[in-house]
C-alpha cells in the first residue's frame, strides 16, 4: 500500500495560467521518511493540498492503493499538518473539543504530546502555536492514518519543541509504520529526520 | 464598567423601550382614530404632548399605534428578508458553481435596482395595503445579508480546520453545526438586526408616497402624507413629533445592530 | 561608543475579554521586565517562539501598539526618551520598521512609487532606483504591482523601502519565514550590511539558527521574559551559555543532537508567579517556583534570569554536566 502521485499538473485558473506543478512523480511507502526541499514558490505546499486530497490535479493521479484520493470519503489514511497550527484550529471551539472532533484519542499519544488536562477547556487563542502544533499531530493520529504530510510543521517554532514534536513524530512513526512526507526549508532538519530527500524539479 | 458591560445595558434598555412602544401602540389603536371635533388642531400641551389634528384624533396615540405598527412590519419583513437571505446564501456557497452563479446573478439584479423604486413596484403588484408593503420590503432587502452568508460559508469551507475536519471523516451535518454555524449565526444576527431600520424607513417611505398602507391604518408614513397639507397652515406639530418618533426607533435599532456587530468583530471585540 | 538604543524594564499589557461572550477582562502581560541596550554597527537579536510577543516589542517601539495593549517602562534612543511624538518625528526616517511580509505593502500602488513615499522628483527617482540596486534589484522592477514580487524579491523591495534615507536604527521584524535557505541568507546579509554601515539593528525572530549567522548579541525569549541576553558567540559552546533553556535550545539543533526536554512553554502571561521554566527544568529548586520576581543577574558578561546560576563565574561551568544528565534521550 503506497501513497503516489503519477504525472501531476496543477495550477490556479487566472490570466497567466500558469502552473504551479508540472508533471510531477512522487512516491511514498510505508515507514518511509521523505524529505522534499524546494525553494521557497516552487509549490511545496500545493504538492502537499494534493497529496492529501485537498485539491484535485488537473491531470495525472494522485492514488492511494490503486485509489485516487479525493474521491475518498470518510477518515483519510493521509492526513496534512500546516505550517500555522493556529489556523488549522476553529477559534470557536474549545481544545478538548477540536482534539475529539473525529473520535476518542489514544491518552497515551497526549501523554507523549505532552498535552496537559488544563489544555482542553482553553480556545486556541490563549495557547501558544507549539502547544496548538501539539494538538494538530495528536487529532491527525487517528487509528486509521496511514501517510502524515508535514508542511513546515516545526518553522515558526522553537528549537526545543521542534526537536520534541520530531522525537515523537519518528517515534509514532517507527512504531505504526506511518509514512511520512516533510517539507522543510532546514537541510539540517531534513537530514536528522528523513530516510530519503528528494528536491522538487521546477514547475514550468 | 467596561465596553460591553456598557453595550450590554444599553441593549437591555433600547429592548425594553422597543418592547413597550409595540405593546403600548397595541392598546392605544383604538383610542388613536377616535374622532372629537372639539378638540381640533391644539397645539402640544400637557394633555396631549404631540397635539392633536384637524378631526381632533390626539397625536401622541396616533404615533403611538403607528410605531407599533412600523415595528411590527419591521420585525416581520426582516425576518423574511433574513430567511430567504439565510436560504438563498446557504445554497449559493454549497451547491456549486452553477447554483452560485444563478444566486449571484439574482443578488446583483435586484441590488441593482434602487430599493424605494423596487418596494413600490413589489407593493403596487400586489395590491398595496398591508401585504404589498410586506412583500415588498421582504423580497427587496435580502440582497446584501445573502451576499454575507454566501461570502463567510464560502470562506469558512477554505478554512484549514474545515478541510482537516472533512478528511478527518467528520459528518457533513456535524461540521455545519459545529463549524460553520457558531461563525456564521452571529454574523447573520448582527445583519438582521441592521436590516430592521431599512426595512421600518422603508415601509413609511412607500407608505408615505402612497403606495403602501391605506390611509385608514395609523401608519407613520400615513401621518407624515397627511401632515404635509396642514403644514403650510402652521400645524408644525403634526409632521414633527411623529417624523422625530419614527428617526428615534429607527436610531436605537442601529445602534443595537452596531453594538452587537462591535461585540463580534475581531478588530474590536476586546474594546 | 553611546547605545543608540536602550529599552529599560519594559512591560506590555493586552487587555482581553475573557471569552468571545463574556463580560469580564483580564490583562495578559505578553512581555515582562525586558531590558535590551543596543549600540551602533551591531545586531541584536531577539529569539523567541511564534505567537510570544515579539512582534509587539517593534510596534512598542515605534509607538504603533494596537489599541488594546499597553506598554510601562522606558526607552531611550540616542539617549533621549523615545516618547510618543518622538517617535512619530523619527519612524520612517531614522528609525524604520521591516515588517514581516508582502501584506504590508500596498497592493494598488507600483514598488516604486512606495520605496519614494509618494514623491516624484529626480533625485528621490535616483535614490529608489539605487536602493532597489544595492538589493539586486533591477530598475524593473519600480514598475511593478505587489502581487507581482516572488516571496523573497518583496522582502527585498521592504528592506529598500526602509533603507531609501540612510536609518540609524533598523527593526526587522521576521524577515525570512516562508523564504529558502540561499533567500533567507541573502537577506540577512542586507541586514548584516546595515549595521556595518553604522546603524543599529534589532532583528525579532523564532529563528536561532539564522539569527546567529549575522548577530552579535541574542536575546532569548521564554514566555515573555528575556531569560538570557548572550553575545553570539557563546552559542558555539554550550558550556558558555547561562540559562538552562538557552543551553536546552542550542543541544535540540538539529546539528547538534537535535536532544529535547520535558514540558511545553507556556503561553506568555499564564505563569503568575516564579521561573515560566519550572515545569521542563531539571534543576529548579523550591525557590524557583516560589519567587516573587527573578532579577536579571550578570554573568561572564550576559545576562542571565536564573536563580540557579551562580552570579559568582566560577562555579558556573559546573551546571553543564547536571543539565546533560536531565535530558531525554
């Protein structure tokens, strides 16, 4: 079971029509650790939109076993971490309720987070974005996650919470055989971190 | 006291006046076209603080009923208006393209139209009086509330917590109720309370051009029409209580919608 | 050599209601008791986590605070305080502010008609075209829209915008997120360039990394207090450094053992009372929970809010080895 994308093409409708991906192969299996450098506009984070099904590729295919992945319904085996946890948090909401959003949560991934109790009853907007991060990951380990795609998921954090949301990353990662996709603009990151680093070619 | 301690007393206050005006005017209809020629033309006095007119029909009861009366419209109307608008948005953000494009084109065509112009034809179509006004103040001021709820649920879907929640598996229904409506229903409330003065400006408008309410309701638009032939005689006081009247609800409606849109702003919200 | 800038216990305030219905307002100090002086021909950076404040201290600053927040203590610059007119007088000339992204520049006006402020005369044309120049900048590109700049070109067009009259104090608030490892570089070099040209430059930043390619001193920020104001090169040894989330900062690089601790930090503000680094300190004794107010305290010339650590130099390199003992593997 793997996670490909085969020949894919995307770009925004607009005057320019300009393509933000063109004919782009990339392949993922389980318990790989791929890394992807780019420079910055080169459509790292389109890439990831489409990997998890967010977008729909003009064309070539995204697939998941043989599947293309934005007909999936249901809990996705990919999953998508953004670059600004505060954004991928409804503001109205309590914690504790966004964590839970889609079923109970593992405490033992919590304690591993360490998220603490208190957490759960604040909004997003009294916690600080590596504790927010915290809770992308834990809400993203769902039962049924096979791929996490990591888009810059440590850049606006600090070193020391950096390093710990990776140790549990490899950790999870290691032990449930996740595949994981990480973008980073650190080649020292990309290093520590991933089994393979591949650089994304030019789009047009 | 802060901001919205402060916010929070005016509203209590401007409700209650509101509530009483609408009550009081109910009682007092009656008593508003009760003709005495005895009594024709005073000026203000303690007895009858708005003057009386020329079938000596005292002022300050005719006001009275008539406010109750425009509220009553109002609150009707706005509530139509908000419900199409509610429907029509929704649609426009959630069906797709086409539907959106359809919805859109809609929106733009009646905005375009001036809204006085519209009410008239709406009301003049469907035989004036009291349907004709609500008619046509509802199918008139949906336009820029449906905009609204279109514009923030179109956004709401491109939200990263949205998306994260529909690939998380989490139910259409539960995602609308969890998501979109917390951020959407204030909002729409805050635009329904601010449609309230349009729709209350309007219906005395149309009425007042006499294409609205008929002469034998105690409508403030009907009060200002009928003024207007005694105002050159120095009978000041008929058009100008009941026009001070009406700027007076129509002012504290929109100060309740401003205060309620403070509230929820996120560029002021902590005032 | 006079500091050109010298903020002296400075404390901002945010002013919040409790919740989005409620009636009641508490106040969040997002920055506490922060004392920085920077001189000329030198870069200062402040290092702290997204989300920590940082970016308020520039808009402290320049007097730009929104409307909710307030700011106690004082700041001097050239030695005179920096009061509100002052600042008002000097923002945009001797002091400038690089904001954070594209987003603060105007999306209907050309790049060129902003680096010039609106004038049209010869020599304010020769000025922009120069420093839009000095930034690899072709004379193009005075010609173009905002939407029209990649990334890195309009972080670029904001450093020429700033520097266009020669400014003796320079804030860079987050100039590199979202660019590359060669952009990123490059203008941090501007940066570097600015303050060897004999300006003062206070770079804000999450980023240590890059902050210590091109600073000479860093300030580290931990929920809102300056725990350590090191000069950057006692970042190559971790035995130079003082506090123990300093040190805990430099082993979690990637480079260098990518090591973590237990613990989250906290929201800027929360902790009422003590050091904010109890809960991931392996060191932390009784008092350090219990104490009113940690003074700053100054070791082999940095600055240091610890109680552990020994305002005495001798003993202090004795604390390494405890520290390394405490980490998580």
């Amino acid at each position: 079971m793997s996670l490909e994308a085969s020949r894919v093409t995307f770009g925004y409708g607009g005057r320019k029509k300009q393509m933000i991906l063109q004919d782009i192969s990339l392949s993922l299996s389980p318990g790989e650790r791929l890394g992807l450098k780019a420079p910055s506009g080169r459509g790292k984070t389109t890439l990831c939109r489409l990997l998890a099904g967010y977008e729909k590729p003009l064309s070539g295919q995204v697939l998941l076993d043989g599947v293309p992945l934005y007909k999936w319904r249901g809990a996705c085996p990919v999953q998508m971490i953004w670059q600004h946890p505060e954004t991928a948090v409804d503001p109205l909401l309590r914690l504790g309720d966004t964590l839970r959003e889609a079923g109970p949560i593992d405490p033992k991934i919590l304690e591993r987070l360490h998220i603490e109790k208190a957490w759960m009853d604040r909004y997003p907007s009294e916690l600080s974005g590596g504790e927010l991060q915290r809770f992308c990951l834990a809400r993203a380990l769902q039962p049924t996650t096979e791929y996490l795609l990591c888009d810059e998921i440590t850049a606006m954090l600090d070193l020391v919470t950096q390093a710990q949301i990776w140790k549990f990353l490899l950790q999870t990662a290691e032990k449930r055989g996740l595949g994981l996709l990480i973008v980073s603009h650190s080649d020292a990151l990309l290093e520590r971190v991933c089994t393979r680093v591949e650089e994304l070619p030019e789009g047009m | 006291m802060n901001g919205r301690k402060g916010t929070l007393i005016f509203w209590g206050v401007a409700s209650l006046i509101l509530f009483c005006l609408v009550v009081i005017g109910l009682f007092v209809e009656e008593a508003a076209t009760v003709t005495d020629f005895s009594r024709t033309n005073l000026p203000p006095s303690l007895q009858y603080p708005f003057g009386t007119d020329w079938m000596g029909r005292d002022m300050f009861q005719r006001t009275l009923a008539g406010l109750s009366l425009s509220i009553r419209i109002g609150l009707l109307t706005a509530a139509v208006s908000a419900a199409v608008a509610f429907v029509l948005g929704l649609c426009a953000a959630t069906l797709g393209s086409r539907v959106d494009a359809c919805i859109s084109w809609c929106i733009d065509w009646v905005m375009g139209i001036p809204h006085i112009l519209l009410v008239m034809l709406i009301s003049i179509a469907c035989g004036r009086g009291f349907t004709g006004v609500v008619v046509g103040v509802a199918l008139s001021h949906w336009t820029s509330l449906a905009r609204l709820v279109r514009g923030e649920i179109l956004q709401l879907r491109q939200a990263p917590y949205m998306l994260a929640a529909e690939k998380l598996g989490v139910s259409r229904l539960k995602q609308a109720g969890r998501h979109v409506m917390p951020h959407v229903l204030p909002q729409f409330i805050t635009g329904l309370v601010l449609l309230f003065p349009h729709a209350i400006l309007h219906e005395a408008s149309v009425t007042f051009l006499g294409f609205g309410l008929s002469s034998e309701q105690p409508a403030i638009g009907v009060i200002l029409s009928e003024s207007m032939r005694y105002l050159t005689t120095g009978k000041w006081w008929l058009a100008l209580f009941p026009g001070l009247s009406l700027v007076f609800v129509v002012v504290l409606f929109s100060l309740l919608g401003d205060g309620l849109r403070r509230w929820l702003d996120p560029a002021s919200a902590h005032r | 050599m006079e500091p050109i800038l010298q903020i002296q216990h400075v404390s901002i305030d945010f002013t919040q209601y409790e919740s989005r219905k409620g009636t009641s307002r508490r106040c969040l100090q997002v920055i506490r008791d922060l004392s920085l002086t920077l001189y000329p021909g030198q870069v200062m950076a402040v290092v702290g986590a997204s989300g920590s404040g940082k970016s308020l201290l520039a808009h402290g600053i320049l007097h730009i605070l929104p409307y909710n927040s307030h700011m106690r203590g004082e700041i001097l610059y050239n030695g005179e305080p920096l009061t509100k007119e002052r600042a008002k007088r000097l923002r945009g000339r001797e002091i400038v502010l690089i904001p954070q992204g594209v987003t603060y520049l105007d999306p209907l006006m050309k790049v060129g008609a902003q680096i010039r402020k609106g004038r049209r005369d010869e020599a304010s044309r020769r000025m922009s075209r120069e420093a839009l120049g000095r930034y690899g900048l072709s004379p193009d590109t005075e010609d173009l829209y905002p939407f029209e700049l990649s990334g890195g070109m309009a972080r670029r067009v904001l450093i020429a915008a700033a520097t266009v009259e020669k400014p003796r104090f320079v804030i860079a608030d987050e100039p590199t997120p979202g660019l590359d490892t060669v952009s990123a570089g490059r203008i941090l070099a501007h940066l570097r360039e600015i303050a060897d040209a004999g300006a003062g430059v206070l770079l804000i930043t999450h980023d240590l990394e890059l902050a210590l390619r091109i600073a000479d001193r860093v300030a580290v920020f931990y929920a809102g207090e300056t725990i350590e104001d090191a000069a950057a090169s006692d970042f190559a040894d971790p035995s130079l450094l003082r506090h123990p989330f300093t040190k805990a900062l430099w082993h979690a690089m990637p480079g260098h053992g990518f090591r973590t601790i237990a613990g989250a930090q906290p929201y800027p503000g929360t902790a009422e009372r003590g050091c904010p680094f109890v809960s991931s300190c392996v060191d932390c004794v009784d008092k350090c929970r219990e104490a009113e107010e940690i003074a700053p305290r100054y070791v082999r010339g940095g600055w240091v809010r610890c109680l552990r650590v020994q305002q005495d130099t001798t003993e202090a390199g004795t604390e390494n080895g405890d520290l390394g003992e405490g980490m998580e593997e």
